[in-house]
C-alpha cells in the first residue's frame, strides 16, 4: 500500500511540474511573440500570430483552471475521509448522514476530476496550436521578406 502512495504522490508531483511547465512556456512564448514584432507595423500576417497567442493565453487559462480543480478534488478528499471517520462538523455519526454525504461528495470529486481532465487536455492541444500557428506565422514573415 505504502508503494502505491508513493507512486501517487510521485504522479501527481510530476503532474503538477508538467502543467507549470507549459504554463511557464507559454507566457514565455507570448512574451517572445510581442518582442518579435515591437517596431514594426501592423499587417494582416500578424493575425496568425494573434491567433498563436490567443492560443496560448487559452492554455494558460485552461492550465490555471486544472490546478484549481485539482486542489479541490484534493481538498474534497480529506473532507470525504473526514466523513467516513465521523469527524465532520455537519454530518458526525449519524449513518444516514454520512452515506448521503460521501456520496455527495464522490460525486463532486469525480465531477472535478473530470474537468480537471479535460482541461489538462485542452491545455496541451492550445499550445501547441498556438506553435503551429506561431511557425506559419513566421514563414509568412520570411516569405514577405524576400
């Protein structure tokens, strides 16, 4: 058992480390986006790049939001066990109450799990459009130029 906690924890750990990650890469990008084009005038090639960083500031919003179903998927757990040990303030020991509350409960956390998922997903599949449509945007900018 002690096995699994650890390999949970580990996984979460890198969970955690992997969704900071992109965040962090696409703030940077965003900021490497608008240094690219400082001094120049507006054209409509910038609209891919637009369009890039819309991208990325998307999986930075959806990378937020994950980390904040994850803590409280987290937070809904302890009170979940909290329950089941008869140590919560509104339930106690009352069996009809606990069953009702844990289920409750459950439900919440799958519900949370669930989006967290999702999010996790569209956090991946923004930035990384975001790099495709910054590369398109660039080989416009290097064709234009010649």
């Amino acid at each position: 058992m002690e096995k699994q906690t650890e390999l949970m924890k580990e996984f979460m750990q890198q969970q955690d480390k992997y969704c900071y990650f992109i965040i962090s890469i696409s703030v940077t990008a965003i900021g490497f986006s608008i240094y690219q084009t400082t001094g120049r005038e507006l054209n409509l090639t910038q609209i891919i790049l637009a369009l890039a960083n819309l991208c990325w500031v998307s999986s930075i919003f959806c990378g937020l939001r994950n980390r904040a179903y994850v803590v409280s998927t987290i937070y809904a757990n302890k009170s979940y066990l909290d329950v089941l040990d008869g140590v919560y303030p509104d339930v106690g020991t009352n069996p009809k109450l606990i069953k009702l509350a844990s289920e409750g409960i459950m439900n919440a956390m799958q519900s949370n799990s669930d989006k967290a998922g999702k999010l996790m997903d569209w956090q991946d599949r923004l930035f990384y459009s975001g790099i495709i449509f910054f590369i398109v945007w660039h080989v416009f900018e290097m064709y234009r130029n010649t």
